[in-house]
C-alpha cells in the first residue's frame, strides 16, 4: 500500500463507517467494533509494520495523515486507532529473545485481524506513566504481574495490551519493563466502565492484572528497558498522534461553524448568520489561522520525525503541548460563534468540544510536557 492509497481508504472508511455513526455512538458510549474491522480489512492496521509480517512499512507521514482524517469523522476510532498503532510499534520493536513468539501477532495484525494497546496509566502513580507502581514477579522463565492500569483505550476490545510494569529487580521509579499481555490471559478484567466527558466512544476503561502469567518470550523489553522504549518508540509517535486528533477536531469544527454560518438565517433580515455579522466572520478566520498554524507544526514534526535532528524531541514534546490548547481554543470558539444551537447539540460542534479536552489530559499532559521543555531549555535533568 502506498501513502495515496492508505489516505483514500481511511477517507472512504472515515465517510462510509464513521461519519454516519460518530453522534450516536458519542450518545451512548459506543465502542465501533465495525470501524475496526474496516480499518483491519483495508490493511490499515498493519501501516507501519514491515512488509515481511504483512504490514505496508510506511512512515510516520501516512500515519500523521491517517490519523486527521480519522479524527475529523470520529475522535474516539482516531484514538484507538492511534493507541493500536503503538502497541504494534511496541510489539514490532521487542528484543531478539521475543521475536519468535510475537512474531504470529505481528502477523495477525498485518492481516487486520488484531487490535492492540497500551496499558501504562497506573491508578497510583496517575499521569506519570513512567513510574508504574506494579512490579512483576519472576514466574519461572517468565512473570507474573498484578496491576492496576487506570484508563486503557479499548479496554475489552483489544487482543492485546502492551503493559508496564516495574521490573522484578529494579531499583529505580522507571526501572519498568514492557510486556504483552493477550486479551484472554488468567487474571485480565475490565475494572470499570468508561464514561467520559469526550472520547466516549472509545472504552478507555481502567483494567487490572491479578497475578497475570507472562511467558518470556511476552517480555517486550529487557529488565528495566521499558522506560527508553517508551520514550523512543512510543512518545514520538504518541505525540504525533494526538497533534493529529487534535488537528481533525479542528478541521471539523472549522467546517461545522462555516456551515453553520452560511446555512443559519436571521430571516428578518434576509440574511445569513455569517454574511450578517463580521464579528462571527472575524472569529471563524481565527479559527483557520490556528487550524493552519497546527497544520504547518505538524509537518514540521513529521519532517523532524523522518530526519532526525538535534531539534526532534523538542518538536515532539512541542507538538503535543501546543496541539492540546489549540483544539480547546478552536473548539471552543466553534462553541462561542454557533451560540445556541450548538450549546443546544443541535450540531456537531459540542462533541468535537468534548473530544478536544482529552489530548491535554492525556499523558505526558499539556502541563507536563512543558515542564520537560522549561526544564531541558534550563539543561536540566527531566526526570
Ligand atoms: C480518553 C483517555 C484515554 C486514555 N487512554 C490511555 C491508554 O490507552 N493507556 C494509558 O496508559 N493511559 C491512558 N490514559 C491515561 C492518561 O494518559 C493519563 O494517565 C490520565 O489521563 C491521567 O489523569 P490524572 O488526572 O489522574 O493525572 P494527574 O497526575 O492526577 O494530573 C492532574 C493534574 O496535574 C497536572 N500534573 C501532573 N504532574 C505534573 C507535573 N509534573 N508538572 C505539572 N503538572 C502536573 C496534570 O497536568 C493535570 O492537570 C487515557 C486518558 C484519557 C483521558
């Protein structure tokens, strides 16, 4: 598959399954088993796994892409689709000793018939996913871990979880280790519902792990390695991701308040919303600039990400910051400009407004990530 063709199936996927069902499954929390599936037939679950194990090897470029377009239709497939994306990533990149055993999971994911995710968030350590307070215990050969992992998108939906968890001798708070535990292993439970503000549709529930079996070839990592790989696999990509949900939800609400402007009367006047008042077209200009100023950071990301320089993790860290405010900005705006009837639900809009709160929770939150961008400006130690 090609960059072209991986961006026309999603369209098509994004219009025919998304789209006519984003509102409904908003309502009721409904997770898009049928978005999955298109997304594993069209063979967009193997993006950016090699070739060799059925993937299409393509780049950070189709995934940013991907993703948007996505998101424009429905945040919470775009996320889970994101969040499979790098448990693949995690998996792809398992240490020599793993490859035998993950590579019949690889594969089954090139053929899309295979959801992954990761389980990081830990209850007591919250959005300082890189200090798990599990620690897995020597099993034999392999281990056995007991944890709670407080929100996990797709969390009943997944064949797999990438999971962290401390290592068995390890002396430090990120001394963690990556794990694959499958959908089905002894110990593995839903521990909750998931009835957020936004992103409803995408069950990231909490989950917990009692004295759940690893064998060695799961283990992802080497002991106390899991926390470089979250850093260099999965934070890149992770970053990139959100830039790019956040990036759809304000491409969309652009969209929803120009249609709103145009199509909205005030009928005794004879005139549209938008052709009436040059504040609400002031507002909605607003909205496309920083649309576009998103746009143009995100690219440059994506040029950072495929050329590698001294400048690329503080466009990661950056990317993810500024993305987070940017959506609750635009959306919010779209809120403000549509006035009643999106206040109402009468549109769209109120739910790309809930769905743009959740990138700057999510972790590294918005907060954090500037402390780590303040803090290597200063030559500081992150963490
Ligand atoms: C929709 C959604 C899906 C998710 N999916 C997953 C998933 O698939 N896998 C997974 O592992 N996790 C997932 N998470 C969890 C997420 O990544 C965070 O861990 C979680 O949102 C933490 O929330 P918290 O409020 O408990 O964090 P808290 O740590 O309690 O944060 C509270 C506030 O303190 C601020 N704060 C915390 N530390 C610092 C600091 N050092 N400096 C400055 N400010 C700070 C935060 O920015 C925040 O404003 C998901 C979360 C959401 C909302």
């Amino acid at each position: 598959m090609t960059h072209d063709v991986a961006v026309s199936k999603t369209r098509e996927i994004a219009r025919e399954v998304l789209a006519p069902c984003a509102a409904q499954n908003d309502k009721t929390g409904r997770f898009s088993t049928e978005a999955v599936s298109a997304l594993g037939e069209s063979g967009l679950l193997g993006l950016m796994l090699p070739e060799g194990v059925g993937g299409s090897g393509l780049g950070p470029r189709t995934f940013a892409d991907v993703v948007m377009t996505l998101a424009e239709a429905d945040a919470s497939v775009a996320m889970v689709y994101l969040m499979h994306i790098l448990g693949t990533a995690s998996i792809s990149a398992a240490r020599p000793n793993a490859v035998q055993a993950v590579t019949p999971i690889l594969r089954e994911i090139g053929a899309g018939r295979h959801l992954s995710t990761l389980a990081f968030s830990e209850a007591g350590s919250r959005s300082h996913f890189w200090a798990p307070l599990s620690r897995a215990q020597r099993n034999g050969d392999g281990v056995h871990i007991s944890a709670k992992k407080s929100w996990v998108t797709s969390a009943g939906h997944a064949q797999s979880y990438v999971v962290s968890s401390l290592a068995p001798e390890g002396k430090g708070p990120t001394d963690s280790t990556l794990y694959l535990v499958t959908a089905g292993t002894r110990g593995l439970a839903l521990a909750g519902p998931w009835d957020g503000l936004g992103l409803r549709a995408n069950a990231s529930a909490p989950i917990t792990l009692g004295e759940c079996e690893v064998p060695s070839g799961f283990q992802l990592t080497d002991d106390g390695a899991g926390f470089p790989a979250m850093l260099n696999v999965v934070l890149p990509l992770f970053n990139l991701g959100t830039a790019c949900v956040a990036l759809g939800l304000c491409r969309a609400a652009v969209a929803g308040t120009a249609s709103h402007l145009k199509n909205a009367k005030f009928e005794h006047l004879g005139q549209g919303l938008g052709e009436s008042l040059p504040t609400l077209r002031a507002q909605l200009a607003t909205m496309q600039i920083d649309t576009d100023g998103l746009s143009a950071r995100i690219e440059d990301l994506v040029d950072n990400l495929e050329k590698p320089r001294e400048t690329t993790m503080l466009r990661v860290l950056e990317a993810k910051a500024a993305a987070g405010d940017v959506a609750i900005s635009v959306t919010s705006a779209a809120m403000r400009v549509c006035g009643g009837a999106a206040f109402s639900k009468h549109l769209d809009i109120e739910r790309l407004f809930r769905d743009a709160h959740a990138g700057a929770v999510m972790a590294p939150t918005g907060d954090v990530l500037r402390e780590f961008i303040g803090k290597s400006l200063l030559g500081m130690p992150l963490f």
